[in-house]
C-alpha cells in the first residue's frame, strides 16, 4: 500500500510539471521574416504578413495624393496604366483610385 502511494504521488507531481512546462512554452511564429528578391525588387514579408515596399517596386518620386516622397515609406501600391504607384498611406491610395486621371500628373515619375 504503501508502494502505491509513492508511485501515486509522483505519478502526480510528474504529471503536474508536465502540464507546467506545456504551458511556459514559448512557440515560435509559423512564419518567420521571409525575403523575397527579384532583379530590381525586394519584398520583407512580416509577421503581420503585409509586405514591406521600397522606393525601387514604383515608378513615381511622390505620392501623388498628397506629394510626399516615396523615399519617405511606402504603406501600399497600385497598377493602373502599366505603372506601379506607391502610397505613403491607404487613404491616399483610396483617393487616387476615386479619381486616378486628376492625380497621375501629380506623381513625378521616374
């Protein structure tokens, strides 16, 4: 009886660390940072899985919304006409795609 009952009791203490060590793990994203280049184009995928875009991917010097450089950071892009058009946010890309002949002028491209 007395054989049982140590075995019982570790049987539960290794359980119970078991459990303890299972929850303190820290799990490392499924998706780690990713590089991806091409000739003239470099794309950094995050965890947030939105990719990262450089002033190289467009062919326009400014926003053509509101007239900030590219060179500043590039929150989104858009194709229209053959051109590649980055965004310094996504409202600005918004208002280009409601009236995209009016802004075009404004790009300064390459």
């Amino acid at each position: 009886m007395l054989r049982l009952k140590k075995i019982s009791q570790f049987y539960f203490v290794f359980v119970f660390m078991l459990a303890i060590a299972a929850c303190h793990q820290n799990p490392k994203s499924e998706e780690s940072d990713a590089v991806i280049t091409g000739a003239d184009t470099m794309i950094v995928k995050t965890d947030s899985n939105k990719p990262v875009y450089t002033a190289a991917m467009v062919d326009n010097k400014k926003d053509p919304n509101c007239g900030m450089p590219v060179t500043a950071g590039i929150a989104d892009t858009v194709h229209y006409k053959g051109k590649v058009y980055g965004f310094c946010s996504d409202e600005c890309r918004d208002a280009f795609l409601k009236n995209p002949d009016a802004l075009v002028k404004n790009a300064e491209l390459k």
